[in-house]
C-alpha cells in the first residue's frame, strides 16, 4: 500500500484563465493498493464539485453540491492527526492532500516518511519545509532549498 498525489482536472476555470479557457487542475492524495487506486470522492478547491476519483489523474464529477458529507475535510484530519502536527499545518495553511498524506503515513506507520508542508519557487531555485515523520509524536521540521534545472 502506498500513497501518490496527483493532479485532478475540474470543469471549472480560474478567472485569470477565462479568456483562454484552461480548466482548473487541483493536487488530491491518493491510496494504491494492490496496483488499483482506491475510490474516493474530493472536492475542487475553486467550484467545489465533487469528484470522484477512479484512477491517477481521472475522475468524474458526480455532485455540484459545495456541501457533501461523504467528502473528508481539513476539520475531520485535525480529529486524527496529534495536536501538535495539527497546530503546524494549520498555522502554515497546508492544503488538503498534506494532511491527506501525513495522516496516511501515521495510520500507516511509514515512519521515516518525508511530506513537503511548504514550497515556493523564486527565480531559478525552490524552496521550503517539510516534515519528517519518525512516529504518532516524533517528528522533524526541515527546509529544503533547491536549483530548478532544465534538461533537453
């Protein structure tokens, strides 16, 4: 069993891209196991219609609803996750598949993991934190600065 984050394409367009018509695209985590992607219903973080997932980058949209009860949320992964990590990726706005992912590997016990909780690029290089997941109450914060490269 593992976890991969991917991108999912909605209906919907940013307002910066209405005039040349390209649909927003939004990071959601998801659970293989056995080679197969685990279903699962998401909701787009810019129309809120509900997805659901069925394989890596594809999913239908099932529900134009913005109020869906069977969708997890920031709120349901704060019941899960120790105070302390919550407290961390609530102060740093981490978005849904982070805590997606960090509440896959506690659950999961793949203790050593390492999550990226911020990233940002400037000029030729990125930078930012993530964590690293030693158990349920350990864990480290570490930054990472890194040269963009470009290769033909």
């Amino acid at each position: 069993m593992q976890g991969i984050k991917h991108l999912i394409q909605c209906k919907c367009i940013l307002p910066q891209f209405k005039t040349q018509q390209i649909f927003h695209k939004f990071v959601v985590f998801s659970i293989i196991d056995d080679d197969k992607v685990e279903k699962k219903l998401v909701q787009c973080n810019n129309c809120a219609a509900v997805h659901k997932v069925t394989e890596i980058c594809k999913s239908e949209i099932i529900n134009k609803k913005d109020n869906l009860r069977g969708v997890m949320s920031i709120d349901d992964y704060k019941i899960n996750l120790p105070n302390n990590i919550s407290s961390l990726l609530e102060s740093l706005n981490c978005q849904l598949h982070v805590w997606e992912e960090i509440n896959f590997v506690i659950k999961h016990k793949k203790w050593g993991s390492k999550i990226i909780i911020t990233h940002e690029a400037y000029d030729d290089y990125t930078c930012g934190k993530y964590i690293i997941i030693n158990s349920k109450n350990d864990f480290e914060i570490e930054t990472f600065d890194e040269e963009n490269v470009i290769t033909d």
